[in-house]
C-alpha cells in the first residue's frame, strides 16, 4: 500500500511593493524635484527686496515694478494647468526638463535687459518656465509613496521649497546692495543650469503609466543619462507590478484643472489654502517697503527681515511629517482599519478626509491671530521685533495648513495628482494676484 503523500499549504506570493525604488532612491528623487521647486518660489522672494532698486535702475515706479509681480503670478495661475496635465499625460522628466530649460533662458534674458517692459514680458516667462515644476512635483510624490508614509514626502518636498522665503531675500538683498539686482538672475541662471544637468544624468521617471512600479524599463527619454543610476527594473528587488493603462496622448489641456476644481470635496480642500497663500504673498510683496520706510532699514536689513517666516516655515516641515502622519495612524486605528505601508491603502474605503485634517483647526487659528497681531503692530511703530516675531508663527502656521491641504489634495486625486495641484495653483495665484495688483493703494 502507497504511503500517502504529505501535502504543505500552499506558500502565499509576497505582497507587490507600491514602488521598487530604494530608500535612498526616493530621498534623491524628492531632492532633485525639491530643488526644481525651489526656484519657483525663489524667483518670487529673492526678488521682493530688489523691487526698489530695480524701479530706481529702470526709471519706473514701484507699482510698475509691482506689476512684474502680478504678471509673474498670473502666469502662474495658468502654467501650471499646462504642465500638470502634460506631466499626468506625457510623464514627469521630459516636463522637468522644458520647464527647467525654459526659465534657464529666461533668467539670462532679465539680466540683460534695461526696459521695464522687457521685464515685465521675461518675469512672464520665467514663470511660465518654472511655476509648473510644483504640479509635476506632486505628482511624483503620488507616484512612489504610500497613503501612510505620504505627509513625510509632502513635507520634504515642502522643506526644500520653504527655505526660499528666509534665504531669498537675504540674497536678493545682498545682490541688489552689491554688485547689482541683475546678478539676482545670473545667479537664478548658474543653479538652475547646475540642477537641470542633474536631472538629466540622474533623474529617472516615476509615473506609473510608464514604468508601473519602477519594475517596468521605460523608453530610452525616460531615462537617466547615467549609466547603471536609477534602474529599479533590473535585479530582483520584489514582484513587479505591471504599467497603468495609457490614456490617449492629446495635448495638453488647462480646462482639466478646472474641472477638478469645480468638485465639492477638491474645492473644499484648495480654498483654506488659497486664502492663507494670498496673506502669504501680500506680506512678502509688501515687508521690504512698508519696514524700509517705518524702520529706516537699508537693502541689506530688507532682506533679513524676511528671516522669521521663512524660519517658521522651515520649522513647520520637520514637525508637520510627523504631525500628518501620526494623524494617519490614529484614524485607521479608530475605524480598525489595517496600514499597509508595502503595498499602499485602498483609499476609496478609508476615510483620507478625517485623517488629514484631523488637525488642521490649530495651524489655520495661528494663522488668523498671527497676522492679525503682525499688521496691528507695525501700524502702531512698535519695535520691530514684534512684528519678526509674529512673522514667525505666522511662517510655522501657515506652512502647516500648506503641507495638510497638499497632503489630502494628492491622496484625493491619485488618478491625475499634477492636474490637481495644478487647480490649486489656479484658485492661489489669481486670489493673490488681484490683491498684490490692489496693494500699494492699501498701504499708502
């Protein structure tokens, strides 16, 4: 008689990992296109302390001057809803790599120039160029991170961007006191030469449609420039898990950005932040020539003034990581819902709502007071470091409710993340744009 065979249980297929890319992988990639990020807002507060001086050099007036701000804000509106929805279409590096190139040329354009109105066409530019960097951003975030690791990611990127309010106008004051307000320009165009190379050798694509969960090898386009550098598809690091399905290739289309805004749960989510980042952009637009003219500061003190929001801002990125994602936890916790870091949540069962704004009340009321607190105090003349210093809590609160409302943003649109920051972008820049336009007959 035949011994009867052993029989095992059957031995379960290793979960598929949301995304192939190592650790030290993701960290390069969320430092490239932070520094990409960086220099749209660089390019807005590097130039602020310059605004006298500029208006002085070309014979113009601060509110033609200001007028290169508002353009640069419109553009700013609208360019991203061009390069999100090409970045959720086309993929993220090729999108990197024109706007990138764009603003490079732009940067050495508005050093060359004497003309106001040359000026005013070249901001127009390189908004054009660099604004849409923020919605490509984000959609590589949504591409190789999780729901539970999410607001760390957010809050990286975010970190390499809030540094721009506290070192830009320290050097834009330092230029435009030293060697000239155009070296602000060539210096925009060294970096962002320096940071386009970079891309080009060693960022790889993200977006799932192309390469799934990196397991995937991309056309050569999408590609890093390196040899052996970003190739997650070789080797065995995990189950790969196979391309999203291509959506037909049109040109890109703006209305896109507007469609998503027009939903109740994305509009709900964007307009807080809106208003909180038309306050942002009329404080900085203004603090060089209201405390120039209140506290007799010169070019180089104009810039330090803008030290304490950006150090607030700063602040915000390394507690708010911890602060969205811990807010995570506690709510799948509540409803008894599992966290998979590997593979990733299924969103549509969770509530993402909850979570992200679980805490959210506290950063939007220090905004509120802080403001509030800051405009009294310089009307009244007090000494100006009470006024730095509620432009610190001001920095913190503020960039907290920034990292809550982009964090929720991405998880909300998973489908098409660039195109969603890229309605925000909307909904931000025409808010702040009106008002900065509106400004110098509020303060005068």
């Amino acid at each position: 008689m035949a011994a009867p065979l052993s029989s095992s249980p059957p031995t379960a297929s290793p979960p598929v990992p949301y995304t192939l890319f190592t650790k030290n992988e993701r960290r390069w990639i969320v430092a490239m296109i932070s520094l990409a990020g960086w220099f749209s807002t660089l390019s807005s507060f590097i130039y602020y302390p310059a605004i006298p001086v500029i208006a002085d050099d070309l014979g113009a007036s601060i509110g033609m001057i200001d007028l290169t701000v508002t353009s640069y804000l419109v553009v700013s509106a609208i360019a991203p809803a061009v390069v999100g929805d090409a970045a959720d279409t086309f993929g993220r590096r090729p999108l990197h790599a024109i706007t990138l190139t764009l603003y490079v040329v732009a940067n050495v354009g508005i050093a060359l120039q004497r003309s106001a109105v040359t000026l005013l066409l070249l901001r127009m530019l390189q908004s054009a160029g660099i604004s849409g960097t923020f919605s490509v951003a984000y959609g590589v975030i949504a591409d190789i991170s999780t729901p539970a690791e999410r607001g760390a990611f957010v809050s990286a990127l975010s970190f390499g961007i809030t540094t721009a309010p506290s070192l830009g106008p320290v050097l834009g004051g330092a230029f435009a006191s030293g060697p000239g307000w155009g070296w602000i320009f060539w210096f925009l165009t060294i970096a962002s030469g320096f940071c386009l190379l970079a891309m080009m050798l060693a960022l790889p694509e993200t977006h799932r449609v192309y390469i799934g969960n990196g397991g995937t090898r991309p056309a050569r386009p999408y590609r890093p420039l390196a040899p052996r550098i970003m190739r997650p598809w070789k080797g065995d690091r995990g189950p790969k898990a196979p391309p999203l399905p291509r959506k037909p290739r049109t040109l890109p289309n703006p209305i896109k950005s507007l469609r998503i805004l027009s939903r109740k749960d994305v509009a709900v989510s964007i307009m807080p932040g809106s208003f909180l980042y038309t306050v942002y952009c009329c404080i900085h637009a203004s603090l060089a020539t209201t405390l120039m003219d209140i506290y007799r500061l010169n070019k180089w003190q104009a810039g330090l003034i803008y030290l304490p929001f950006g150090i607030g801002a700063i602040a915000s990125t390394l507690v708010s990581s911890k602060w969205i994602d811990h807010d995570y936890r506690v709510v799948a916790k509540a409803h008894g819902l599992p966290i998979n870091k590997v593979s990733g949540d299924d969103l549509v069962q969770f509530p993402i709502e909850e979570a992200r704004i679980r805490s959210a009340f506290l950063p939007t009321f220090g905004s509120f007071v802080s403001v509030l607190a800051y405009g009294w105090l310089v009307a009244k003349h007090t000494h100006l470091a009470a006024p730095l210093a509620c432009l610190f809590v001001a920095g913190f609160s503020t960039q907290t409710c920034f990292n809550i409302n982009n964090t929720l943003l991405v998880d909300i649109n998973q489908d098409a993340p660039a195109t969603a920051q890229a309605s925000s972008n909307i909904a931000r820049c025409i808010l702040s744009a009106a008002l900065v336009a509106a400004l110098e007959s509020m303060i005068t």
